[in-house]
C-alpha cells in the first residue's frame, strides 16, 4: 500500500476503509508493526465491534485517513442493525 501510494501521488489525500489486522500504537498494541507505521490515524469512533459472530466480537473494520484529510470524517459510527452472513 505505501508503495502503490507513493506510486499514484497519493501522499495526504487517503481516506480507506477496511479489514485490517496490523498493530499500530494508536489501537493501544504493545508494538507497532510495518502496517501501523504508514502515517494514517484511525477514524474509528466508539468501541462498539465490527464484527461480531456467536461468542466472537472484535474491531477488525478500520478507517484511516492521512491527517491531510481527518476533517473529511464526520459522525463515524458503527450502524445498529446487523448484517447476516449467508448460510
């Protein structure tokens, strides 16, 4: 991602969204790793999870946004209703 953002021109016009596993100290991890080092802050308000399945709950679903566009980021939120997965 940092390549192919340096790549494009990129650089402080990021906003994206999605199921991210990396560690950055900003989550409160006890280390950053390279994926938490990009220079994105988490958009992510609350601490309501967003993914929940019978005894699993987590914040896997992740924001970030360069701090050149933090204000585009109004009333993030995680939605009440659910979603099902297909059985």
């Amino acid at each position: 991602m940092e390549e192919t953002g340096r790549e494009k021109g990129f650089a402080g016009k990021v906003i994206l969204g999605g199921d991210f596993k990396g560690k950055s100290w900003a989550q409160n991890e006890e280390r950053e790793d390279r994926r938490g080092a990009l220079g994105l802050v988490v958009a992510n308000v609350g601490n309501r999870p967003t993914f929940v399945r019978r005894d699993q709950k987590s914040i896997l679903d992740i924001t970030m946004v360069s701090e050149e566009r933090k204000d585009r980021i109004r009333n993030w939120r995680v939605l009440e209703e659910e979603e099902t997965e297909p059985s």
